[in-house]
C-alpha cells in the first residue's frame, strides 16, 4: 500500500512540474528575429518596387522606397544604382552621383554605375568627367554600343568630327541597325562639308527609323540640290515632332552651326511659313 501512495505521489509531482513549465513558456513573448537573408531580400523588394514607381512616373514615391530599401540594406549596389535613378528623375544629380560612388565603392566593377555617371555628367555639362566614366565603363564592357555612342557624342560635342565617327562607325559595328548613330554621323561630315556622304547616312538612317532628325537633316542637305524634295521633307519632319523647328532643340541634339545655318535658311522658305508657324505653336513656351 506504501509502494502504491508513493507512485502516486511521484506522479502527481511529474504533472504539476510539467503543467508549471507550461505555464511559464505561456506567458514568454514570442519575439521573429529577421536573419541578414531575410532582411536582402526584404530590401530588393522594395527597391523592385521602387523601380517600377520610376518605370510609371511616380518619381516621388519611388525615391521615398528606394530610400528605405537603402536603410534595410546599404551593402548592395544594385539598391545604390535604383537609388541615384530615382535620384536622377527627381533631378537630384549631385546627390545620385554621391549614391553611385556608394554603389562603386561596394564593387567597382559594373560598367553601369560607370555609365551613370557619364549620363549624369552629361546633363550637368561636365563634359571630361563624362569622358572619363565612359571611358571606364567601356573598358569593362567593350561591346556596350549605347556607351560607345555617347562618347562619340562628347566628342562631337567638342567639334573632334574624325574621332567621333570613328566612335559611331565602332557603335553601328556591334549593332547595325542603330539609326541614332548613323545620324550622328551625317551630322559629323556636315560640320566637315562631305554633304554628300551626309546625305547617304542620313537615307540611311531613315530607312531604319523614319525620324524627324533625319528627315530634316537630310532636307538641310538637299537645300540646293534638290528644293522640291527638302520641302517635302522639312514638312514631314516637322509634322513628325514640331520641336525641330526651334534652334535650341536642335543644338541639344548635337548640330553643328554649318548644319544649323542650312536648315535656319531652309525654315525661311515661303513654302515653309505655314509649317512653322504651326510648329512653333505646338511647341509654344517650351523655349
């Protein structure tokens, strides 16, 4: 009888030991420690989420995202590269170039942080800088046709026609049918006064993309020779995108003054009055 009160005794303590235990784990919070995967992976999310606000025109919002995908995660350089983007469409420049070196300093070798750069350059009109960084950028990646383009641009920006077609030429090699260099060419040999070849390249480029600036470059080209078929095109290209009436516009697009004084007299023609008036009104207050 003593052996079986003392089970029961000992059971009795079993349970009420564990019920106790029990009891205590109840009341213990329970606390989610995200791991560092969890967290790079958290962040890449909102910054894909920050990209696609960019992608539709949200630029605010989209920089708000990006920021907070950097304060989760400030050691990846693809967050640094959608930061200075949301940067840049906020027209935040100094402060996207500063996000770029972040990204450059975690891994200096991705040529798109390099041609960021250079874009950014661009638009502040830091022209050697730009030089500079697509430079950089082409020497890790040799066959980036956009990249080759752009250095030919500040090239031609500083009136070195040889070189820049050399650069163009380079471009069109890795992808034949990029109209915009092609142009660009035309309006390289303009400045060198081979009309004619100016004239091949900018058929040439219409024949890829059916483009205002082609089309008037190629009337300014035909002024003299042949006025009834600039006309024609003046119009077209007009219709196409009214700005090219405006000689800002067009400088922004790189032509040269000799290129620029063909077409100014090509725009004066009578024929041309009624077109430009409506161009210009199009585009009335945007210069």
């Amino acid at each position: 009888m003593k052996k079986f009160l003392r089970k029961i005794i000992y059971i009795f303590l079993i349970c009420f030991y564990f019920l106790q235990v029990e009891q205590i784990q109840a009341l213990v919070p329970y606390y989610f420690f995200p791991t560092i995967k969890n967290l790079q992976k958290e962040s890449l999310s909102i910054g894909k989420n920050a990209y696609q606000l960019l992608y539709f025109g949200q630029y605010e919002d989209s920089l708000n995202l990006a920021k907070l995908a950097i304060k989760i995660n400030s050691k990846d350089e693809k967050l640094w590269l959608i930061l200075s983007e949301t940067q840049v469409a906020n027209k935040l420049f100094k402060k996207a170039l500063t996000s770029l070196n972040k990204a450059q300093d975690i891994n200096p070798n991705i040529s798109e942080i390099y041609f960021a750069k250079g874009n950014i350059y661009l638009k502040i009109s830091q022209l050697q800088n730009a030089k500079k960084a697509f430079e950089t950028g082409i020497k890790l990646e040799p066959k980036n046709h956009r990249a080759i383009f752009q250095l030919g641009n500040i090239l031609l920006m500083e009136n070195n026609y040889s070189e820049a077609i050399k650069l163009f030429d380079k471009s069109v090699e890795i992808k034949p049918d990029f109209w915009q260099a092609i142009n660009n060419k035309g309006l390289a040999y303009f400045e060198k006064n081979n009309i004619n070849l100016s004239i091949k390249l900018f058929e040439k480029a219409i024949s890829i993309e059916n483009n205002a600036e082609p089309l008037l470059g190629l009337a300014s080209c035909l002024r003299i020779k042949d006025i009834k078929l600039a006309l024609q095109l003046a119009k077209k290209a007009l219709t196409k995108n009214p700005n090219y009436v405006n000689y800002e516009y067009r400088k922004e697009q790189l032509w040269g003054e000799k290129l620029q004084s063909s077409t100014e007299v090509l725009l004066r023609s009578k024929e041309l009055k009624e077109d430009v008036i409506l161009a210009k009104s199009k585009i009335s207050g945007s210069y």
